[in-house]
C-alpha cells in the first residue's frame, strides 16, 4: 500500500511539475512578446527619425547649392562694375 501511495503522489508531482512548467513556459513566451514588440517599435520609431533627418540634409545641401551659385553669379556681377568703374576712372582693366 505505502508503494503504491509513494507512485501516486509521485505521479501527482509529476503532473504538477509538467503542468508549472507549462504555465512557465506560456508566461516567458508572453513576456518575451511584449519585450520584442517594444524593440520592433523603438526600431520603428528610429527609421522614422533617420528618414527625417536624410530628408532635412536633402534640403539643406539644395540650400547650399542655390546659395553657391547666388554667390557665383554676384561674384561674376562684382568682376563686371569693378571692369566698368575701371574703364570710366581710366585705369587699365587686368584680367
């Protein structure tokens, strides 16, 4: 009789066990679920911020391109009266 109680309650044990394991198991799955969400969107929200940030660079080298060539055409301006208030005051031009 004492065998056969020893064999059941160590069925039951068992039983137990394999049943916290399980539970185990599902709660470090859904824990893990959340935690791999959270990264998904923080990578997420770190694309967005690069996309922003290439976008703002796209503007700022066409700023610099329009800025460079204003400053090419006054420099070419500037060439052109100095030329002028040469030739008026008689002074010789030297290109």
């Amino acid at each position: 009789m004492s065998i056969e109680m020893s064999l059941l309650f160590g069925a039951i044990g068992a039983l137990l066990g394999i049943i916290g394991g399980v539970i185990t198991m599902k709660k470090d799955s859904k824990i893990q679920d959340a935690a791999e969400a959270s990264t998904s969107s923080k990578v997420d929200y770190i694309a967005r911020g690069i996309d922003e940030i290439r976008l703002d660079l796209k503007d700022q080298g066409r700023k610099i391109e329009a800025l460079n060539e204003k400053s090419i055409r006054n420099e070419e301006s500037v060439k052109q009266a100095h030329k002028r208030i040469n030739k008026l005051e008689g002074i010789p031009n030297e290109d």
